[in-house]
C-alpha cells in the first residue's frame, strides 16, 4: 500500500469519527439483560442471537471462507451473488466443504453501486410480534437494480417499507438500557430532505421503535465521519467499549514501522481541498488527524458516561486505524446462554497473522476480561475499509 493511500485512509478515519452529539431521553429504572430486548419491537442483530445470517459475495475480499466457517457453526447464510461472479462464487464454494450445504446462494442480474455494498450496509431490519419489515431508506431506490434486494425478501414473504432517513448498517447501534431501547445513529449520509433533528428523530423511533436516539453527527463543514462500528462495540446493556488514543502520540506512529516519514516532506504534499486546505505538509496532516481523532473519540466516551454506561476502552495503535484494523468491528452473539464474540485478529509486522500477536492478544483479554468467548477471525477485509460487523447482517 502506497503512502498516499495511507495518510488518505488516515485523514478519513479521523475526520470520520468527528461527531457532535444529541441525545433523546433516558431514565434511571433498574437495567435490563442485554437478551432482553424489548418483545414487541427489536432489530434481529441486538437480539444477539446468529440465525439467518445474509452475507454478499464480495470476491475481492481475501479470507472470507475464515468468517464463514465459523458463521455455519450457528446458522445457514443466504448470499447474494452477481450472476457475473457465480462461476467464482461455485469455485469458492469448494474451498468450504464442511457444512457447505448450508450456504443458500441467490443470485441476481446487475451489480452497478451493490458491488461496494457491504451485507450490513444493504439492510437494516424492524421486527415485531405482529409483522416483519426490514427497513431501507429511501435512497435504495436508487441503486441499480433495486429489485434484487426485494426479491430475496419476498421469496421469504418478508415484507419492507422505505425510511425517510438516511442511513447504513455500520452507523446504526441498538441497546436496551434502563428499560429503553436506544437508537444510536451515526448521521453520515447527506441530510437530501432537509430534515431537522426532531423529524429524523420521529421517523427512527417509528421504524426502529426506539424509546431514545442519539446522534453521533457529522460536521457538514468537515469530511464524513466513517462507521460507529469501527469506534464502539456494545458488549453487555449498559456496557461499551471504546478504541482509545489518549495516549498515543506522532512519535509512536513514526517509530512503528521504523520509518522516519519526514523524509518524504520535501518533495511530498498532500492536496486536502474537501477542507479548503491545500499543500498540507504530511507530517502537519497526520499530527492534526491524531489529535482530531483523539478529541472525538473522547467525546464518544463521554456520551456514553452522560448516559450512563460503564465505558470501557481498548487502546488503539493510529497505524492500525488509519488501516481500518479495529477490533471493535466485531460480532457478539449469544449461544446456549454462552457469550461469544466473532473477533477479527490482524497482521504483525510480518504480515503473519497470529492470535498471539501482543495487539491481537491484548484485544483477546479485553473481551474474555467480559466473560466473552472470544472466536478470532482472521480475514482481509480490513483492506476494503471494514470487517466482520460489515460482512454479517440478519434477516
């Protein structure tokens, strides 16, 4: 990977996680056990359970097979595949011979704006005791080939309905806490209807029947802010953990790879225009994404700590975040009452991934610390700009 795809990728991630908040309602009545999400009304993936698991087939994504076979120990998958990658998708079909049989492959016509589409950005779902909808927004409409998403719900006669709001599956969070069940939403998408806050709030609590909303929003005079699933996994009702860089500094990053890039400032600039901002030496760039990164990330902690929560934090190297190798893009799920998590682990310095790698095997006791059986994924998709949360969603 080229130096100016990784200061790109850095500049992203660290205006990505620049948020101002806004938060709904909440009250102080006893707690309620993360499975108990409310009866009436609840979105399968906060259930914590892993049944009817969706997945697209994305063929540039090395290791998916990783993720798969650990996904089939607990359910079938439906995959969507583009008739124009079936002769790919059958070749890797073999390479999964145990419980391949599991794998429910549909098909459809034309990829156009799908083939960047991750499983959790495709859908997000609304469930209650008297009827099933998954929820997209509006904008579907505008992807090529709409049909193929319907299509595959109604063969399940699973009905849908279109949500006025904007939104994709890695910026939706959900918990029931203190007998509410929160929406968070990280309010990325370009706000095309002139919303107000309080209109985007009423039609999320209709189609996500949510007591509480709470906005991570973007500045919309900043780069977007990236995924929340790449900055917080929710690990228990009440409990959140939080990638964290307070202590982490421009020497740490310089030192990391042993490479001193200040050599590169005399010939190298990088053109920042999305900020009015031209011919940033690399170093100030980096130096301003570090710190912006730390300030927003300390904000989440501290939403988080004003409603509530016990916030936990996992320290975080900024090389591995401008890399989009975050730990908290991961996936709880409960099984026979046990707590696990589907973690992804990540390359050493040799390109070797190694569950005892010091940042893989820290990440390990942070969630075993929970009382989490932690199920190390080891994948690639870290390089398309997401992980297991991105490539896993539920019908």
């Amino acid at each position: 990977m080229s130096l100016m795809q990784i200061i790109s990728k850095g500049i992203l991630f660290s205006s990505l996680i620049g948020m101002s908040f806004l938060a709904g309602d909440y009250n102080t009545k006893k707690d309620a056990s993360i499975s108990n999400i409310s009866k009436e009304i609840y979105v399968p993936e906060y259930k914590r359970g892993l049944e009817k698991v969706f997945m697209k087939f994305q063929p540039e994504i090395e290791y998916q097979d990783n993720l798969i076979k650990e996904v089939l120990n607990y359910s079938d998958i439906n995959f969507m595949v583009a008739k124009s990658a079936k002769k790919e998708f059958e070749s890797f079909l073999k390479t999964i011979p145990k419980n391949s049989n599991k794998i429910l492959p549909f098909y459809y016509e034309s990829e156009g704006i799908l083939r960047q589409s991750w499983a959790q950005d495709l859908f997000e779902f609304l469930v209650t005791d008297k009827n099933k909808k998954i929820v997209f927004p509006e904008e579907i409409s505008f992807i090529n080939s709409p049909s193929s998403l319907f299509e595959i719900l109604e063969k399940d006669s699973i009905p849908y309905t279109l949500s006025k709001n904007n939104f994709e599956g890695g910026n939706i969070s959900y918990d029931y806490f203190k007998r509410k069940n929160i929406l968070f939403v990280g309010d990325r998408s370009p706000n095309s209807r002139n919303l107000t806050k309080y209109e985007k709030m009423i039609n999320y609590k209709k189609y996500f029947g949510a007591d509480t909303i709470v906005f991570f929003n973007n500045n919309p005079n900043e780069t977007p802010l990236f995924h929340l699933d790449q900055c917080f996994t929710l690990i228990d009702s009440g409990k959140v953990a939080v990638i964290n860089l307070d202590n982490y500094s421009m020497e740490d990053f310089y030192n990391e790879k042993g490479k001193d890039l200040s050599v590169l400032e005399e010939n190298f600039y990088f053109n920042y225009s999305s900020v009015g901002a031209n011919s940033i030496l690399v170093s100030d760039v980096l130096t301003n994404s570090l710190n912006y990164s730390k300030k927003m990330l300390r904000g989440i902690r501290d939403k988080f700590n004003q409603l509530g929560y016990e916030v936990f934090s996992l320290p975080a190297s900024f090389w591995q975040i401008v890399n989009y190798q975050s730990y908290m893009n991961s996936r709880l799920f409960i099984d026979g009452g046990k707590r696990k998590i589907l973690m992804p682990i990540f390359p050493n310095e040799e390109g070797i991934y190694d569950i005892n790698y010091f940042r893989n095997k820290k990440a390990k006791t942070f969630f075993e610390s929970f009382g989490l059986e932690v199920i190390p994924v080891e994948n690639k998709s870290w390089t398309k700009q997401g992980n297991i949360h991105c490539l896993i969603n539920e019908i």
